[in-house]
C-alpha cells in the first residue's frame, strides 16, 4: 500500500496504485484498476468523500476524541444525534456532486455499529474487542484510509442456516485457527466500493445459531491481503467508457462499483478480530449495522435532486417548462425525494446512546426510509422519463452527432428551443438515460431495493417495532372496550 499521507482526492486516488490486487473484470485480470476506464469514475466517486472534508469541512469533517485530530467524518463514530445527523447530510451533499453511490457509508455505518457491539461483547465475555476496534479506528483516521464494510453472504439454498449449507463456504467461516489469529473461507456479494477501499471489515450476515461459532467472525484486512480476489460486477452500458466519446455516457465522471470477493484462507491476525464465536451478538451486530446503513440512503436524496434538475432542464429545453402539468410532476417528483430525506434524517435525530457512548439511529425510522426508498426511486425514474419523452431511449450515439454526413441532420432535427444547441438537449437526456436505465441506475434503482437488504427484511423490522398492542390499546380505550373488559 502506497504510504503517503491522504489528504485530498489526487492522494487518494494514487493510494490505490501498485497494490496487486487479484481484480477480474470481462474475464481479464485488472493490474490497475484505478486506471482502467471502465473502473476510474468509481474511484473517482469515492475520491470526492476526501475533496468535500476539504472543501466543506464542517459537513464533512470532524474532531475526533481518538486522535485530537480533524479526521474525515466517514471514519468517525458518532457522539451525539448532532453527529449522527451530520453523516445524513453529507451523505445528500455527495449524491448531489456525483449522482451515484459514493461507497464509503458502509465503512462508516460498520464502524459505528461495530463501536456499540464490541463493547457490550466485552461487558458480558471479558474480550479484549472494543479496546482493539478503538485502536483500528485510530489507525483509520490517522492514515485517512477507506473501510469497506463486508457483510452480504452469498448464501447457497436460503431454506438453510450458515452450518446446513452444502458446501460450508456459501457462510465466510473460519476455516483454520492458530495461536497468531484466524484463517476465513467464502464469499461476500454486491461489496460496494471493495477494491476502492483499504481495508475491509468482514461480519456475519445473519442471526446465528449457537453452535455456529466458526461463522461468528468480524475483523479486518486489507484489501490486499494475500487470498482474496475480485471479481467485479458488470453495469448496464459499462462499456460505453471504452469507446472514446463522453456524452453517451450520461455521467462520464462518476460512478459505483460492487464486486464479489472471494476469501481463499485470508489471514486475519488476532489483533484485528472483533468479534471470535459469541454467535448471540450477530444479530446485534446486523440489526445495528443495517438501521445504520438504511437510514444512510438519504444518500438518494441527493441522487434525486439532481435527477429532478435533470427533468427540469429537459423540459426547459424542451420549450414546456411553463405547462401546469409539467410543474405538478416536479412537484411530485420533490415531494417523493424529500419523503426519503425525511424519513431518514428523522432516523437520525431520534438517536439514542448505547452503553459505548456511541449513538444508534433509529431503528423503526431507519427501516421506514429504507422501505421509501425502495419504491421512490422507480416512481422518480417514470417521471423523469415522462418528462423527458422517446427521444431518451431512440438517440442516435455521439458518433452519429459528430459525423460529418449526419451530424448537422441530428443538429437541426434535434434541436428544441431555438436558443438551446442541440448538444445540450442530448447531453441532458443521456444523464436521464444513464440515471434511470443506464451505469448510475444500478445505484439508482436495483441497489435502492436491495442494498442493504431488500424490501422483505425491512418489512421484518418494521413488523417487529410496529407494537400493535400499545396501538390496540389506545383503540380500545377510545371506543370504551377497556371498560367493558374489565
Ligand atoms: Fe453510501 Fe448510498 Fe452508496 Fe450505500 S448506496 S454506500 S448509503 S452512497
Ligand atoms: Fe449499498
């Protein structure tokens, strides 16, 4: 790993450089991915999480009582609901300056989680985990490093627990213990940001039995730690980035990334383990991380804003921006996107204190804003669609705009206002296009409903904190049954 000190997006970006990770992408191996045209607006995007603590301090960065030091807001746990509100709006904040998943919330919401967890696993076992999960963190801050957070198992037969599987790789497991730390086998799918990060924090993905101590593992490595490979994910029209030009690609700058990554026997030496078989807190552990990490989808939000700019402007360009109907769409469209907003930032500022000290959102709200944003999004996509009208999906390509023989056709056939270049309207579309079916509405849409747990385990947690009997009461005391039962 590089060893300069990272401080803005430039520094971050060459900290990715010279590392050898084991990448695939297309069935080719990837020696730099950071340079790979495919890859660099993931990077990119991330990149923009150290401009803006340059940028937007007070937004993006914060004192940590760790170190005494200014430290990124991404690798600091929060103190206080103010903190934990602050995350939210950052988080909008990005999504507005890249129009995709910046990556770096999983970290931060595994670090938090991890914060509470560890110390309430020592206050029953007599580990030594938060002392060591401290000290990482410090490390963290100090160096100014990305955390990836890797929780999705891959699963196998979903009818079976992490033991009744039947390979016993489908669950990351310990797979060998000795006396200097521990040896894990599996797989983590959709691992967003992974080989933009420098580290990577593995944590059981669901409840586990008692007996299934080998599967209770979190701790950390880094990304190039010998015996993990990479193999990314393909995005729709991904490969518009090699064919040279920039605006059939929407969003030429940024964009996400998520890969599976495989563990082969990776090493994670004892002092990095935070937690080591205490099965009964895995479930802690995930409720924790997830009603962090759903909240953490205001990250939408922002997305949103730029895609109702998006609709605006194509209606502008359009010559309709007036028309009563086309106003009441944006306005539906605002009102949606600050329904995510709400939902999660209300999360946020009903916080509580953990015995740590750190603060937890809330989990009833988190899981609220999640479940918005699974349906939201869509409806903002079929709006901005509407708005932008055929000419998103039958364009011709930026090749046809530029050549020579039907070029100036598309410039006078393409245009709308008379003082709008017909550039702009294309340009404009293609960002639509790349939000909504294109590279970014991977992140967009399909991530909205199934990152950090698709729809039904946000219905699970909902239906656990819904507290029906505290509601029937209050029913029936108001329709005069209380009486009549008593
Ligand atoms: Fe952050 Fe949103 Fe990406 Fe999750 S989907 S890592 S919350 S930007
Ligand atoms: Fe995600």
């Amino acid at each position: 790993m590089n060893t300069k000190k990272i401080i803005t997006g430039e520094d971050y970006l060459q900290s990715l450089r010279g590392r050898n990770l084991q990448v695939y992408l297309m069935g080719e191996r990837v020696i730099e991915p950071v340079d790979h045209p495919m890859l660099r607006p993931s990077a990119n995007a991330m990149a923009k999480t150290y401009d803006l603590a340059l940028q937007e301090p007070e937004l993006a960065s914060v004192i940590s009582p760790m170190t005494g030091k200014m430290v990124n807001r991404f690798l600091h746990i929060a103190n206080n609901v103010e903190e934990v509100v602050m995350q939210n709006q950052m988080q909008r904040r990005l999504g507005q300056l890249t129009g995709t998943c910046f990556q770096r919330c999983v970290g931060m919401d595994a670090i938090n989680a991890l914060f509470s967890v560890t110390y309430e696993i020592d206050m029953k076992h007599d580990t030594p985990y938060h002392a060591r999960l401290k000290q990482f963190i410090a490390e963290m801050q100090m160096n100014n490093y990305v955390i990836g957070g890797a929780m999705t198992d891959v699963k196998g037969d979903r009818s079976k627990s992490p033991s009744g599987q039947a390979d016993p790789d489908l669950f990351v497991h310990v797979s060998r213990r000795t006396k200097e730390g521990v040896y894990i086998r599996g797989a983590k799918a959709h691992q967003t940001g992974c080989i933009n990060s420098h580290w990577l924090i593995v944590m059981p993905t669901q409840r586990l039995a008692p007996e299934e101590v080998d599967y209770a593992i979190v701790g950390a490595l880094p990304v190039d730690a010998p015996g993990i490979t990479y193999i990314l994910g393909r995005q729709s029209c991904d490969t518009r980035s090699l064919e040279g030009g920039e605006i059939d690609l929407g969003n030429a700058a940024f964009s996400g990334l998520e890969a599976l990554v495989v563990f082969e026997d990776a090493f994670i030496p004892n002092e990095m383990i935070f937690m080591n078989g205490e099965t009964e807190f895995a479930a802690m552990l995930v409720e924790r991380f997830t009603s962090f990490h759903r909240r953490s989808y205001v990250c939408k939000s922002g997305v949103g804003d730029v895609l109702i700019g998006a609709a605006a402007t194509i209606a502008e360009y359009n010559g309709v921006e007036r028309a009563s109907h086309i106003r009441d769409k944006l306005v539906e469209m605002t009102h949606l996107n600050e329904t995510i907003y709400a939902t999660g930032i209300a999360a946020s500022y009903q916080s509580h204190a953990t015995p740590s000290g750190a603060f937890q959102c809330d989990e009833l709200l988190a899981n609220v804003c999640k479940q918005q944003v699974t349906r939201i999004t869509y409806e903002m996509a079929r709006l901005a669609q509407d708005l932008a009208g055929g000419l998103l999906v039958t364009l011709p390509s930026e090749a046809d705009f530029r050549s020579h023989e039907v070029g100036p056709l598309l410039e006078k056939y393409l245009k709308g206002r008379e003082d709008v270049p017909a550039e702009y309207r294309i340009r404009i579309l293609r960002l639509i296009e790349n939000l909504t079916l294109g590279r970014n509405a991977v992140g967009y849409l399909t991530e909205s409903l199934h990152g950090a747990g698709s729809p039904q385990a946000q219905r699970i947690q909902i239906q656990r904190q819904m507290d029906l009997e505290f509601k029937q009461q209050l029913a029936k005391r108001l329709a005069g049954i209380e009486q009549v039962e008593s």
